[in-house]
C-alpha cells in the first residue's frame, strides 16, 4: 500500500469514527431510544440520521466525507 493509500484510509477511518460519536450525541440529545440503538447498531444510527436530516444533516456530511475518503483509497 502506498503512502497516500495509507493516509487517505487512515483519514477516512478517523473521519467515519467522528461521524459516528457526532451521531450518538445527536441522537442522545433527541431521544434515550435512539441513542442506545446508535450505540449498539451504528448502522441503525446512521437510518435515524437519514430520517432526522433537519437534526443531523452535518453528521451525515462528515460521513459522506469519509466513505469518500476510504473509497479513493
């Protein structure tokens, strides 16, 4: 794996780990239920910020940032 390879991956999995504890934070603030289902499924966090894109439309900019990111890899 070349060097840039390396950092894109690496700055695309810090990326996606930061959407994801943005994500908990905003589902915690909305509702107990959502929170624990975005701590224990992230996949299911991450429907609850497509359906509440008014809430956590940042959350899922910086995701799409970082799938971005991991697929130049």
């Amino acid at each position: 794996m070349e060097a840039s390879s390396a950092l894109l991956m690496t700055l695309g999995a810090a990326t996606l780990l930061v959407s994801w504890i943005l994500l908990l934070v905003v589902s915690w603030k909305d509702s107990y239920a959502w929170g624990l289902f975005s701590l224990l499924l992230p996949p299911v966090g991450y429907f609850y910020g497509f359906f509440r894109l008014g809430k956590a439309w940042q959350v899922i900019g910086v995701a799409l940032l970082g799938w971005i990111l991991v697929l130049l890899a």
